[in-house]
C-alpha cells in the first residue's frame, strides 16, 4: 500500500472497521461540511443525515415543514428547534443508522444539543451500548468562507458541488457527471451569508464549545484539500474512539 494514500484511500483498501457511531460535522456555512460527509459516507457506509438537505427536499416537495422553512432559510435564519428535533428524530428511526451516521448541519443550538444528548442518553439506558457522540469542527476564515459560499454551485441531479472560485466544472456551469446545468441555492448570495454567519456565531459557536467540554471533540483545519481534511477528521475519530 502505498504511503502517498490518505486515510481515507487507505481504509478503503484495507477494508478497515472502525466502527464511527454517531459523529457531528459541526462549523460555519461553507467549510465544507457537506463535501466531508459524502467522504466519511464512502468510507464508512454510514448515512449522512445534513439537516439542511432534509428542510431543503421538505421545501421541494411542499410539505407543512417545508411551507414554514423556506422563508426562514431566505432570510438565512435557524429554523425552530422542535421542528428540526422533530425531523431529527424521524431520520434517525430508519435502520440505516444502527452502526452510525454523519449529522452535518446539527445540532446549530444549544437547545437541539441538549435534546441530542438526551436523546443518545436515554436510547442508551434503554438498548445499551450504543457509542458516544463525537464531535469535529471544521475551521475556515471569514474571506474563504465568503468566496466559497458565494462561488458554490451544485448539479441538480447527483447533488455534486462545484466552486467557480476553486473547483470549477470542466464545462462552464454545467455538471461533469451529469451534464445538467449548475444551480446555485437562493441563500449563498453574501447578504444572505452574513446573516447565517450572525446566526453561526450567536448559536452555533457555543454549540462547538459544548462538545469541546464534554472532551469527545476535535477542530480540523477546513483550508487544505479535501483528501487531506478527510484524512484529519478519520484520525480524529479514531484517537477518539479509542
Ligand atoms: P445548510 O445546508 O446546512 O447550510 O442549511 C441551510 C439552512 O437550513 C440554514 O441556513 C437554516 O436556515 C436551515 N437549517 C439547516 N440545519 C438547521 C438546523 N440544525 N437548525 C435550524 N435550521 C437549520
């Protein structure tokens, strides 16, 4: 095997067996929270739960949820807590989720924290065993976020996102995979980034600083290559899962 592979490659290759459990991508909008999962997903065979997804395909498909949600999301706001808890809580119902899952985007409060770790906490009292949260934070400055946010696209079809600012498709605007034109979701325009930005700081932050309490944490540092931010997230969760 050779010693130029990543973590991740490597684990592939080996068919490694680290058994995640439940694992938080928690950090501002544009990090790349959502490219980490699919990269942990491949790995792990574990699901990526991204509550953002979820609010988006209620609002595609009109559902109550959805009709609340898509003017909160406009504005770049949280939506309430009970409803995400809510959706939260169906997902993780599904069986997919028994050896572990992804949660990108959530918990974003304190309050959604509290409800996840009583969640876990009682499922744990009831069926035993079931592993510890960890938590990754994945950290990038204000001007990258800005350009990224605002340079991110994605195809409509297989959900691929590109940056015209760093990695663009080979075919301006249109999906490499696909072939269907590039989208760009209503919220990464900078005025609505700047709100969900005010939003990260006043909510989301203390979120971070109560899983680094609680010990089962690790930041990792968002402004490297993709293989390379996968490969400190898979070592942080081993080290953790110790
Ligand atoms: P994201 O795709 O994770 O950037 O989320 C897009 C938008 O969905 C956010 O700006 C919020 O309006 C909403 N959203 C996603 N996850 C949550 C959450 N855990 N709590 C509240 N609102 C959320």
């Amino acid at each position: 095997m050779s010693s130029s592979l990543t973590a991740v490659e490597q684990g592939r290759e080996t068919g490694q067996k680290t058994v995640p459990g439940p694992i938080l991508l928690l950090g501002a909008p544009g990090v790349g929270k959502g490219t980490q999962a699919k990269e942990l997903v491949n790995l792990w065979g574990i699901p990526q739960i991204s509550t953002g997804d979820l609010l988006r395909a209620n609002v595609a498909q009109g559902t109550q949820l959805g009709r609340v949600a898509k003017e909160i999301m406009g504005r770049g706001e949280l939506v309430p807590d009970s409803l995400v808890d809510e959706m939260v809580a169906l997902r993780l119902q599904a069986k997919d989720t028994a050896n572990g899952y992804i949660l990108d985007g959530f918990p974003r409060t304190l309050g959604q924290a509290g409800w996840l770790d009583g969640r876990l906490a009682a499922q744990a009292q009831t069926q035993g065993g079931g592993l510890p949260v960890i938590a990754v934070s994945i950290h990038v400055d204000y001007n990258q976020l800005l350009r990224r946010i605002t340079g991110r696209r994605n195809c409509p079809v297989c959900q691929t996102i590109y940056n015209v600012n760093g990695k663009p498709p080979k075919r301006d605007g249109f999906c490499d995979v696909e072939g269907a034109a590039l989208v760009q979701r209503a919220d990464d325009t900078e005025e609505v980034f700047k709100e969900r930005m005010r939003a990260y700081v006043a909510l989301t932050a203390p979120v971070v600083e109560h899983y680094r309490a609680l010990g089962r944490f690790a930041e990792v540092d968002g402004d490297r290559p993709i293989g390379a931010i996968a490969t400190g997230i898979v070592a942080a969760v081993e080290r953790l899962r110790k």
